[in-house]
C-alpha cells in the first residue's frame, strides 16, 4: 500500500526554514479542467441506427436553420404592423423634449413611460393576431390553450407552431410543412427565443425595439429639430433649401418607427444635407449644422441579413464558410477599385463625382495611403501647401464637413506635379 504524501510536509522538509512555504504555499488556488467522453456500447450504436435517431436529428438541424427564417419573417410582418399603428402620446413627447432640452439627458421616468406605452401597444396587437388565428380553431381544447398566453408571450409558446402553419403554409420541407418537425422538439428554439423575446421589453435592454425608437432615435431627431429651430427657422436664404419642413415637427417623431418609416426620413435629411452642403461651400461658412440620420430598426428589413448570424457545427465547415466570405467581398473590391479606376484614369465617367462627397476626417486617411506625408491634402485644401515642403505651419482652418470626390481629384492631381 502506497503512502500519502503531503507537499506541505515535503516542501517543508526542503525549506527547513519555511520562507518558500510562507510566500507560496496555500497563496493561489488551482484550476484544472476534467474532461469525459460518452462512449456507446455496440448495442447502444446498433438501436441508434434502427430508430434513425441521428439521422432525424441531423435533419432536425437541418429544418431548425430554416425555421428560423419564418420566425424572423413572422416577428418583422408583426413589428411592422405594430409600429405602423402606434402613435406615441404627445404630452408624454412634449414632456420628454423639454427635459432633453434642459439638460441634454433623458428622464427616466418619461422615458420608461413611453416605453411602457410600445410594450403595451405590442401586446395589444399580438392579441388581435391571437384573436384572428383563434376564428380558425374548431378544437374547443385547443382554443382554450392559446387563449391562455397573452401579449407577446404566444410567440414563444410551443403553440407558436400552430401560428406559423396557419400563417405560412407555403414553407414546406419534404411535402410537408417545415413546423410539423418541431412538435415534440420545442425546446430546439429556447435560446433563439430569448434573443426575439428582448424586441419587446421595456426595461432599458439594448435589443429592444423601444429602446432603439426612445433612447436611441428620440433624441437624434430632437436634436435634428433643435438644429433647425436654432439655424435655420429664421434665415430665409438657408430655409428656402429645406423643402419638407414638417420634418421638424415633434408630431412627425411617429412616422419614425417602421424601418421604411426611418428610411424615407434619412432619404429626405439626405437630400437636404446635400443641399445645405452645397450652400455652405459657396459661402465658405461651417455655422449651418447639417442633420444626422437615425439608426436602423431592430430586426428592419434591410438589417436583417447581419441580424442572421452563422451557426458552424463541425470544423470542416469553417473552409466553405471562410471561402464564401472572401468570395462575397471580392465582388465589392472589385466594385470598388472600377470607382477609382474611372475616377483617377478616366476624363470622362458616368459618376457625377461633384455630387459623391467624403467627410473630410478621412482627408489623412486617404493621404496616408497615396503619399508619405499623411497631410499633404489637408494642407493642399487649406491652400497651404509648402512646395519646397521644408517648413513646418500650422493651420487653423477648418474644413467643411464633406468634400466631393471631384475636389479630392482635383488636389490629388495638384500634389502629384508637386511631387
């Protein structure tokens, strides 16, 4: 029989006077990682293949990524026809913009009420979608089943499926519909569920729709509103550019929710910020704040593809994945490297590059990667160019916010017969 041995004893027979134990010994705690592996028996491999069950859980597997697809599709009909019908109450927004005016911070309080008012107005819509679904029911237990859940919460029951049939009976795998799979494997969808149950919370989470319209996208338009207020209500000659001025108006912050609602407002402050642009060149004036946009809507059909994410089962899989990536940017290189081919070696192109602008932070960028000297634009459009580039100036001009890729042309042309 082999004896214990303790390291303390051990170490301090070495160490007669202890220093080594003192300072280390019992100090740190030890992590170590145990790893175990289920291996079947012969029998248990042979009722695995006779039962199919790998098999029908690869296709499982195979349907659950598909599935996903619909659930997506059904939560943005229901976002969209949600949002297209909820108008915010006016006291509350009044209220809300006086406070963010006083202090540039928003209340928490008013805040948590308008947020409590989407989440209100999304239960009373899923309802109506429960109520019209139930019509179809025959099944006395059936209805009494679904009528059980309220609000949101029918989208992640097991009954859902049952939704889903009834709304999308194109969505077929085999012949069969693609839902009839998950009835007896609801849980598959658990962790998928608590992404999509975090659209609709009132508590502040980041993914949550009402969060993106109060916290995120209130704010930005009060400021777009305060800027025209400010700059623009009382200058005739700038006013005279801002056709839509209704954009500007608290009332308009509920034709903003919709992701082709926010759409049409960024095409419009798009168009204006052009304009205004244009204005403040000709007069080399930077006081006319041009407007910001507001942010995508969670879950918006044109985010939706990077709101999908890639789910990578086996290690063989990561070669196709990485192949499609490359493959997917290379058509945007190339589109790219065409711009500049026609607007660095072309006279004449079917781009109006006067009407294409680049913020001008990113003059050093651009700089950087075509000359040594990262300032040589900034300084060719502050007119300060030193040709001889022996002195050191600095320069306290300021830029306009955007400059056109013809005027980028133009300056690079004039630094390469600098050169």
């Amino acid at each position: 029989m082999k004896t214990k041995i303790d390291p303390k004893l051990e170490l301090a027979k070495i160490n007669k006077n202890n220093i080594l134990g003192k300072y280390f010994i019992g100090k740190y705690p030890l992590t170590k990682t145990l790893r175990f592996e289920l291996k079947p028996t012969e029998k248990t491999k042979l009722m695995l293949e006779k039962y199919g069950v790998l098999v029908n859980d690869e296709k499982i597997a195979q349907n659950y990524q598909e599935a996903k697809k619909w659930f997506d599709k059904m939560h943005r009909q229901f976002i969209d026809q949600a949002l297209n019908s909820l108008q915010l109450d006016n006291g509350l927004l009044v209220e809300f913009e006086k406070k963010w005016l006083a202090s540039k911070k928003i209340s928490a309080d008013i805040t948590k009420k308008l947020r409590g008012q989407i989440k209100n107005h999304f239960d009373e819509v899923a309802e109506e979608w429960r109520d019209d679904y139930l019509k179809t029911i025959g099944d006395e237990k059936a209805r009494k089943k679904f009528l059980k859940y309220k609000g949101v919460s029918i989208f992640f029951k097991e009954t859902v499926f049952s939704l889903l049939k009834y709304r999308y009976p194109e969505a077929e795998v085999d012949g069969n519909n693609l839902f009839e799979t998950f009835n007896k494997f609801s849980t598959y969808f658990n962790n998928f569920h608590e992404s999509r149950r975090n659209f609709y919370k009132d508590d502040g989470t980041s993914t949550a729709i009402a969060t993106r319209i109060i916290d995120v996208n209130l704010p930005k338009f009060l400021q777009n509103k305060k800027k025209f207020t400010d700059k623009y209500q009382d200058n005739d000659e700038a006013l005279n550019l801002i056709k839509e001025k209704d954009l500007f108006t608290l009332t308009y912050f509920n034709q903003c929710f919709t992701q082709s609602q926010i759409d049409d407002y960024n095409r419009k402050i798009g168009e204006i910020n052009f304009q205004l642009n244009k204005f403040r060149q000709q007069r080399k004036k930077s006081d006319y704040p041009l407007f910001e946009v507001l942010f995508k809507q969670i879950l918006g059909e044109k985010s939706a593809e990077k709101t999908s994410f890639i789910q990578i089962t086996e290690d063989r899989e990561v070669f196709s994945v990485w192949q499609e990536l490359i493959n997917e940017n290379e058509k945007y290189f190339l589109v790219f490297s065409k711009l500049f081919a026609k607007l660095f070696q072309e006279k004449e192109s079917q781009f109006d590059f006067s009407k294409i602008y680049v913020g001008s932070r990113f003059l050093n960028t651009i700089s950087n990667k075509w000359f040594v000297n990262w300032s040589i634009l900034r300084q060719l459009f502050l007119g300060a160019f030193n040709q001889a580039r022996k002195k050191q100036k600095k320069y306290g001009k300021k830029l306009p916010d955007f400059i056109s890729l013809l005027e980028i042309k133009e300056k690079m042309q004039q630094a390469q017969s600098l050169i």
